[in-house]
C-alpha cells in the first residue's frame, strides 16, 4: 500500500488587486504555492539546493538519489533525517554501500551541469548514454487515460489551492490512481512519486505514469531509470524525448485530453 500524501506544509494567504480591462478594480484573495529551497546530503556530503515544495520530502529524497543513481533500491537509504530552518530545509540521508569517492565525482558533475544547463563533451555524452531497455509489456488503452485523467484532479489539492503546481501519479492498468504526489517542479513531483512508490515496495511496471508536466527528456529518462514502462503526459514532448522513449522502447502518451490523446509509441 503506498501512502498518501502528506498535508500541505503551509500557505501564504494573500492576494492582490484584479484590474479588468474594464476598468473594474476587485480584491481577490489567493493562496500561494509553497516553494522553498530544499538541501539533500548524502553520507555527509552536500549534494545539491533545489527549489522545492516542501512536502514528502522522505519519498524526494528516496526519488532524487534513484533518478541520480546514487541508489537502485530504496531499501539502501538510511534513515532520512529533515530539519527545517529559517532559510529552508534539509534533508540528510545515509545511503549503504555507497562510495564516498563515487559520490564526489557525482558532485562535481552536479557542479558542471548546474552552472549553463549542461556543458563540455563529457556531459553530452552523458545525455546521450543509452538508457536501460523497457521490458515487453501490455498496452495500455485510451479509455484507461481518459480515465486516469478524469480523477487527477480529485488529488491535486495543492494544484486545485493555488492553479501552480505539477502533479504525477501512478496509475493502475484500468486508468485507477493509486498514487500521487504534487511540487511546484515538474521533475520534483515525479521523483515524489517515484521515492513514494519505491518505498511501498511496488513496481511502476505494474501500471503508468501519468505526468502533468510539459514531456521533456528528462521526464523520460526519470520514467524509464526508475522502471515505468509507459509514460502519459498532459503536454507534448520535445523531439528529445521521442527519440529517447523510442530507443528505451518506452510507450508514450501525450497531450491527453478528457476527449483524445495521441500514441507516440507503443511496444
């Protein structure tokens, strides 16, 4: 059984005037979607600062390290502790069997790749790595996104709060949400949900994915590294991201709509 999400860390209740183009003026109260940066350390070493809503920051942590590699099993995270500070949060993991050199290596590349996206021909090469092969699998049907997509937002609490922030969620074969984890970052609710599911010990494969996010590469990476075998998106991918699902053989969904959707590939 996985989780549910954790309430929401807090609100900013406030808001601003609303100009129409009338030249009505009106007040409306709003509530602001939590966002904080978020520190992850790793065996005592100071790994990286993200931009997060500071919520299952236990299931983060568990996604971050396994989209990093630092992991391939959530049973090696240690305990995981979370201090919340003035100026943020962080998280501490201990993780077993990890390398301390590995580790600093790994940092130093975060370095490099932080500064302008991603830089030199060491980090092209990296993108362009083949990913791990997607097993053989069983299609999933239309009717199952449509209705996937029509119980979403029965648990974006966050998203139906403030209309600014992602969602991902697993889905059962029949389109039933079984998971679902919210962040102000696209990339952040994934690693949520996949720290989540990992966790309870379950298999994205037995199911999908199903991610509000725009479906760049690394939505698809993070999908395939962390065992998906079918990936649904509301918006489109970038040729990047066909082209790294077509070579994974991961099947692909997008621009799903309650009406259509469009089948990029499909094993």
């Amino acid at each position: 059984m996985i989780p549910a999400p954790e309430p929401l860390p807090f609100s900013l209740d406030s808001g601003g005037k609303v100009y129409g183009r009338d030249g009505s003026v009106a007040y409306a109260g709003r509530l602001w979607v939590p966002e904080a940066p978020v520190a992850l350390e790793f065996n005592g070493l100071a790994y990286a600062v993200m931009m997060a809503t500071p919520s299952d920051l236990i299931d983060y942590a568990t996604g971050f390290a396994l989209a990093e590699g630092l992991i391939s099993d959530a049973a090696q995270m240690g305990e995981i502790g979370v201090a919340h500070l003035d100026i943020g949060w962080i998280l501490r993991a201990q993780i077993d069997g990890l390398d301390a050199a590995k580790l600093s290596e790994r940092v130093r590349a975060r370095v490099a790749e932080s500064s302008c996206g991603l830089c030199g021909m060491e980090n092209l090469e990296v993108v362009a790595r083949p990913l791990p092969q997607v097993a053989p699998h069983a299609a999933i049907t239309p009717e199952a996104i449509f209705e996937a997509g029509e119980e979403l937002r029965e648990h974006q609490a966050l998203g139906r709060a403030t209309s600014a922030a992602h969602a991902a969620a697993f889905c059962a074969p029949d389109g039933a949400i079984l998971a679902c984890r919210e962040d102000v970052g696209r990339h952040n609710a994934v690693d949520k949900l996949v720290g989540a599911v990992a966790r309870a010990g379950v298999s994205l494969g037995d199911g999908f994915l199903f991610s509000t996010a725009r479906c760049s590469y690394e939505i698809v990476e993070k999908a395939v590294k962390a065992g998906a075998m079918t990936l649904v998106t509301i918006s489109l991918p970038t040729s990047l991201a066909v082209a790294r699902a077509r070579d994974a053989g991961l099947s692909l969904w997008v621009l799903a709509r309650n009406d259509s959707v469009i089948c990029v590939t499909s094993r």
